[in-house]
C-alpha cells in the first residue's frame, strides 16, 4: 500500500471535501464500476451504479437500483443476486437483520430460478445462497465460511476479475477474527486489494475495503493512503465520506476525522439516512473531545437531541444507530470526568441491542462509582453480568466479553470507591489486558474509554505516577492523540519527577 502515498498525497483535502458536500446541484459521483453481466446490454450501467452504491455500503440506494435492473429485464438473474447482496451487511452489527431477511431468501431464489448461462455469474449466486438458504440446518458463523470459502474459488478462478478479487476480499474481512492481532485475514485482503488499485484508481471498494483492513494499530499507517482517496472517489456516498475518519482516528488525526465526519453527516442528513448520519456524528463528538473542542461536541448532541424520532433510533434494534445515539451523551460525560452526569445515563429499552444497554449501564456504574457510591455501582454490575449471560447464551461471544470487560471495569471503579485499592487495581488490569487482546468492530470508533487508560487513572489516584505513566503511555500506543492519555501522561511525568 505504500505505492498508494504519492498518489494519495495529491488530492483534496477532508477539509476541502466538507465544503464540498455544501453544494448542490453537483453531478453523482460514485466512482467507476464494470461489472460484466450476461443480462440486457441496456442494464449494464445500471448495473455497474447499483455494484458501485453496494460498495460504498449504500445499502437502501443499491437496492433501489438493482430493482430498477430486474423491473427492466426481468431476465437477470444477477440483478436479484445484487438486490440480496444488499440485505447482507457483512462488516455491520449484525449483519443479518431479521425484518429483511425473508426479502433477501426470495431475491437469491429468484435467481437461482432464472438463472444464466454464466459459470461465473452462477458461482456468485451459489455463493450468496449459502448465506442465505442454509438458515435452517447452520448456524450464521458456519454459512459465513462457507461463503467466504465459496468466494475464494471463485477468485481463484477468475483471476483476472476485479469484482470477484474485491468481493472475496470482503468477505475475508467480514470473518477475519477479532481474537487474531496478528490480522491475517486483513493482511491477505491487502493484498489482494492494493495491486487492483494501481489498476482501478476509481473503484470504490478497493480503499473501502483497504481502509477496514488496516482499521487496526498494526496497519493503520499503512491505510492512511486509501483515507486519503476514497471520499474523493466517492463523494455522492455519505459513507465514503465517513470512512477515512477509521483511519484518521486510529492515527490521532482529529481535523482531519472532524472534517470527514462534518462532510458524511451533512451528506447522510440531506439523504435522509438517519443511520449514517448518527454513526458520523458519533465519529464527530469523539473526535472534538480528542481535539478539546467540547463546545462543538456538546452543539452535535444538542443536535442530536433536536433530530425527530430520536427516542426511536436510541431503541431500535439497529446496532449502528442506537449504539451511536446512546453512545453520544456517554462520551460527552465520561471524558471530561462529569461523573454526576454520566451516573444519570439512562438504558434504552424497547428494542435496543442489549450491548448498547449495557454501555449505559457502565456510564452509571462508573459515575455511581467515582462518586463515592460503590453499592450503586456494583448494582450497575450485576445488570451487566445479566447480559452478558444472555449475550453468551444468544450466540454473541464478542458482545459477552467486551461487556465482561465493561463490567469489571465498573467493580475495579467500585473496589476504588469502597477502599479496596489493590482489588481495584488488579480488576481493572485484568479488563486492560483482555480488552488490548480483542480488536474492535467496524461500527464503534473503540471503547468509550480504554481499560488501559483507566488503569492509569486508577494508579494516579492512588499515587503511584511512574506505574500511571506506564499505562498511559501504552494506552496511547494503542491509541494514539487521544486527550486523556495524553493529560495523564502529563500529570504523572510532573508528579513523578517531583519525586
């Protein structure tokens, strides 16, 4: 990817891009797909449009065009494959949604049945249908492989087929291990993805894709390239315009992840995708308070307040957007240490993702916590531990650790609070190294607060600044430019030398 820096150094800058986003009237941009098809030569380039919005994770958008593909030939069997393409939404949380999961069943049917005289077009419909008409008989985890297995044939066979090297270079990535630092499905779909680009300088998957490869502190130097380009290629895509903030966020690169994410909600909103316009502005509150900048953090949740319906997405069951609504305010508290306020964070009910649930309840306890009331705090606990049970018990190991991890985090708080000093200190280790082992998913910028980061605060408080500084230190090699480790780093090199 380092042949991309040249090349990335030439182009706008988000800045330009966020100005950019304000004008109207500008001809869709969504960069340059060809995917050769056996239908009607007159859909084609609907075709390509609706495999370019599918790539910039236009979800809605590409459904809309893949429809538009089968209402004008009814014959196409790989418009019904793109239209169930949409329903699969494999970097997101989760990635199957049971309201469309029916829709998705019948378009791969649907094209199953027309079919076509493309070995190539049915390998990918063969492949989609282990996703979906297996549901039965395997569980999620066990269909995955198999689609990932199934796209690697396919790649291996069509070498010279840029979509099929894009696709199964997604699907490496949508089953790449959150356990596995050493990132070899990442690594493997890089390098896949980085000599296309030389090639296709204006597909959109290709930084897409490089960019959640390298969303990790091993690669994300190496990803910065693909920040720097995809919202360029892509700037009809409010997505696309949020995407290199991944990047700019794993680097402490706050203007920069500011400006993409001001582009991204500004687009969202005017597409009236209230999702996307959540998660950027999620990206958006994280970053100004990495930056100091809490005014502008506390007008985007005034903001966010003021949006209708918002009761409404902080319950829904969509991850992406109730995670970010509930999350918001958590951050706008926790980060600047307003205690009192963070124990006063309310848990969604109705619909929301008991791991969204479970976020709020760590904002109480620890603000419960470090505010002198430790009964209240381990209470806060024991409902975390609940869900974790359920979250162990439904399938969602990922989910049931970081909130074992959030949970413990909260009993080291409370420990603090009730005099138990070593206790704490040994809990909250234990949450530091297990969280450090686990990679974080797509949809989150990261935890709230790092366990590390907490560790070193905890050490701080009991006067211990050369272990403090240790920590903080190693938070923010993990984490790099963020305002707390940074200040902690500070205090604890004064304190310290002072002694």
């Amino acid at each position: 990817m380092r042949s991309l820096i040249s090349l990335g150094l030439l182009l706008f800058t988000p800045l330009a891009l966020a100005q950019e986003a304000h004008d109207h009237g500008v001809p869709e941009k969504l960069g340059e797909v060809s995917f050769p098809i056996s239908c009607s030569p007159s859909v084609q380039t609907q075709f390509n449009r609706a495999v370019a919005l599918l790539h910039s994770f236009a979800y809605s958008a590409a459904n809309q065009a893949f429809q538009a593909v089968a209402a004008k030939d009814p014959k196409c069997a790989m418009a019904h494959w793109g239209a169930a393409m949409t329903y699969y939404r494999q970097l997101w949380d989760p990635p199957l949604l049971p309201s469309t999961f029916a829709d998705a069943q019948k378009e791969i049917r649907s094209a199953q049945q027309i079919g076509t005289s493309s070995g190539r077009e049915r390998q990918f419909i063969q492949a989609l249908s282990a996703i979906y008409l297996n549901a039965d008989t395997a569980p999620y985890s066990t269909r995955a492989v198999q689609y990932e297995d199934a796209m690697r044939v396919l790649a291996e066979s069509n070498r010279s087929d840029v979509e099929a090297q894009v696709f199964y270079a997604l699907a490496l990535l949508a089953n790449a291990p959150p356990t596995d630092k050493t990132h070899t499905n990442q690594k493997n779909a890089v390098a896949l993805l980085e000599p296309l680009y030389l090639s296709h300088p204006q597909h959109p998957g290709i930084p897409h894709y490089l960019i959640h490869a390298c969303d990790n502190q091993e690669l994300a130097q190496e990803g910065l390239p693909a920040a720097r380009v995809y919202a360029q290629i892509a700037p009809s895509a409010p997505h696309a315009l949020h995407m290199p903030s991944h990047i700019f966020t794993r680097l402490g690169l706050w203007d920069d992840s500011i400006a993409s994410n001001i582009a991204a909600r500004d687009a969202a909103r005017q597409q009236h995708d209230t999702g996307e316009e959540l998660h950027a502005m999620d990206y958006l509150v994280y970053a100004y308070l990495q930056a100091g900048r809490s005014e502008q953090a506390l007008q985007v949740i005034q903001q966010l307040n003021a949006m209708p319906d918002i009761e409404a997405s902080i319950m829904a069951s969509d991850f992406k957007s109730s995670y970010a609504a509930t999350a918001m305010p958590i951050r706008y508290a926790v980060e600047r240490s307003q205690w009192d306020d963070a124990a006063k964070i309310v848990p969604p009910t109705g619909a929301a993702p008991l791991h969204v649930v479970a976020i709020a309840f760590w904002s109480r306890g620890v603000g419960l916590a470090r505010t002198g009331h430790p009964a209240g705090a381990a209470a806060a606990a024991d409902q975390m531990r609940k869900i974790e049970e359920r979250l162990r018990k439904s399938g969602n190991d990922y989910w049931a650790t970081q909130v074992k991890i959030l949970a413990r985090e909260v009993i080291a708080w409370s420990a603090q609070a009730a005099g138990r000093p070593d206790e704490a200190v040994t809990l909250m280790r234990a949450s530091a190294d297990e969280e450090d082992a686990i990679e974080k998913l797509p949809v989150t910028p990261g935890p709230i607060i790092p366990a590390r980061e907490q560790l070193g605060d905890l050490l701080l408080q009991q006067g211990h600044a050369e272990m403090a500084l240790i920590e903080f230190q190693t938070s923010l090699k993990n984490a790099p430019g963020r305002r707390g480790s940074t200040q902690g780093v500070a205090q604890a090199s004064e304190i310290a030398g002072r002694n």
